[in-house]
C-alpha cells in the first residue's frame, strides 16, 4: 500500500508518543525510521516499530533515557545507554563528541546498554552535514557465519562512513554480511525468496526461503574478506564498549532481552575549508562522468541509489506491507 512521507510519519510518531516518548525523542526515532524507508531500506523501517513499541511496553527500552556519559579520556566517551531509544542515545553521544572532536581533531564515543540503531547511514551523514567525518560501527547477534563454516557466530557488524564532500556528503553504508538479518525479516514478511548464496538453513544447507534463513545463519560478503572485517570489527566494538560478543547478543532482533550490543562513533575534524571539500565533490562527479562498462548505466557513487530512492519516494508515496500498515494503524487506535 502506497502511504505519503507525511501521514507514515505522524503515524510512527504517534504510537512513540502514545508509549511514553517525549516529542523530541519521538521524532528523531521516527526520522531514522522514515529515512530507512525513503532510502529504499524497509528491512529498517516501520516494520521494527512493532517489536521496539513491545521492547518499551516491556520495559527494555526507555523512551525518555538519552544515556550517562564518562570521559574515559581526553576524547573517549564512554556511553551507558541506560536502554534509551538508539537512535536518541547515539546522537546525544555525537553532540557531546563534537566539542572535543574540533578540539583534538579526533573524538570516540562507545556505546552499550542501549537499543537499536537502525541505519547507520543516517549517523555517518549527520556527522558529515556537521563539517566532520563521521564512521559509525555496530555489532548484533550471532546471525552470520565464518568464512568455511555454516554456523552463525558473527553479528552482521555494519560500517558507514560520512565524509563531508561539499554541497552533498559522501556515504558509505554496508553491512559485513551479504545482506542484513533485517532484510531477511522483509523478504519472509512479504514472501519474497532469497538470492542463492545469501543464506543457510539451521542443518547449514544453502536456501532461498527466508523463513528458513531466519533460523540459519547469513553468509559473510565477499567470502574471506567480509569474514574478516565483520570478526575485526566484532572484536574492536567489545573491546571498547565492553558490549557482549556475537553469541551472547540479544535484544536486536526481539522483545524479551536486554540489548547487549555495542555502538561505536568516531569523528574527525578534517579542519578543512570549503574549497577542500567541494574539490573532493568535484572529483565524484568525475567519478559519475567516467566511461561505463554499459553506456545505458552511468557510474554511480555510493549513496547515489539511495538519493534516487528518496527522491521518487517523496514524490510517489511509501510503499509498506498492507498487513503491517494495518497492524500500525490498529496500534495507534487501541
């Protein structure tokens, strides 16, 4: 079903207001989600909203908590959730960073006991609109598994990295797996089957079905390589937010655990003028106007498709599962 940006928002924004989120929070969370789904991501949009509305009800999320912080060092934050919203804590961290970012060029905030991000991108561009590079880091359950293996022990450890590149920032958004855990709720919520090499089932056999899948474990991307960037980046992520390891992370993908996992956000401060970055804009767009291996498919820059998206999203309206639009609908009239 096709719903606009505007009314899919207020909806959202709604039911986090009726569930005890002040405006501010509820409104920030509402943005992540929105621009998930604007961006073409709906495996981190409003389907999420039902089982982080349950998380609050059941008291594992705080919708009003934006986070304790200690400086463990001249430009480390160490951030207590204290199981706020994540997007809130996380952004709450990054203004608190800023400061010591222009001050020392360099600032690092980890992050536990707080709940789901969502879309990194949205934190690596925030970062980058504010004149500083921004790399944001996150790890999940045990959903992704080794390189040679067939059981899940890696978190699928997205990376997103904004860099400030004139008018439009460049944004970097990946996932260590082939695809997120969230993308294979949105395949099996619409019955769409998986791509070969995406996934195996709870025996460890290649599958197609996302129901399956969800029992299974997802392949890291690129095979040995994305193996070893998820597990550095798992290591890295524990080891300074104190956060659990893979096989011992709940809360991400479920409604009865504490969130266990870690977030890390680093800024640099290039200290750079405009004409730096507009000469690193200049050179995307060469980037852009290289000659393509399809003359009918011009070379594009990460982000590219996501701007595409959003742009015929706003102009042609969402597009969200009639089941799940209902749910959401029947949520903010109970």
């Amino acid at each position: 079903m096709q719903v606009s940006e505007q009314a899919l928002r207020q909806l959202v924004v709604d039911l986090l207001q009726a569930h005890g989120a002040p405006p501010d929070a509820a409104r920030l969370q509402a943005d992540l989600l929105i621009e998930a789904e604007l961006r073409g991501l709906p495996s981190h949009g409003v389907q999420r909203l039902p089982r982080l509305l349950a998380r609050i009800g059941n008291g594992l999320a705080d919708p009003v908590a934006t986070g304790d912080h200690h400086w463990r060092r001249t430009a480390f934050l160490e951030v207590d959730g204290q199981r706020a919203l994540g997007p809130v804590a996380l952004m709450a961290a990054m203004e608190a960073l800023l400061p010591a970012a222009h001050r020392a060029g360099l600032a690092l905030a980890a992050i536990r006991n707080s709940n789901h991000i969502g879309m990194l991108a949205y934190y690596a561009e925030a970062a980058a609109r504010r004149g500083v590079i921004g790399i944001v880091l996150s790890t999940s359950e045990a959903l992704v598994h080794p390189f040679g293996g067939t059981e899940a022990m890696l978190g699928t450890n997205p990376v997103a990295i904004g860099i400030p590149t004139g008018e439009v920032p460049f944004v970097l958004d990946l996932a260590s797996s082939a695809v997120s855990m969230g993308k294979i709720h949105h395949h099996a919520l619409t019955g769409e089957a998986l791509a070969p090499g995406w996934a195996v089932d709870a025996a460890g056999a290649p599958t197609t079905d996302a129901q399956a899948a969800k029992t299974g474990a997802i392949a890291p991307f690129g095979g040995a390589k994305g193996y070893g960037l998820g597990l550095a980046f798992e290591l890295m992520v524990a080891l300074l937010a104190g956060s659990d390891l893979a096989p011992e992370v709940r809360g991400t993908l479920d409604a009865v655990h504490p969130a266990s996992k870690g977030d890390l956000l680093i800024l640099l401060d290039p200290g750079a003028d405009a004409g730096v970055t507009a000469r690193l804009g200049a050179y995307l767009d060469a980037l852009r106007h290289s000659r393509p291996a399809d003359p009918g498919r011009p070379v594009a820059v990460p982000g590219d498709g996501m701007r595409a998206r959003r742009a015929a999203a706003l102009r042609d309206g969402i597009d969200v599962p009639d089941s799940l639009l209902n749910d959401l609908r029947t949520l903010r009239a109970a």
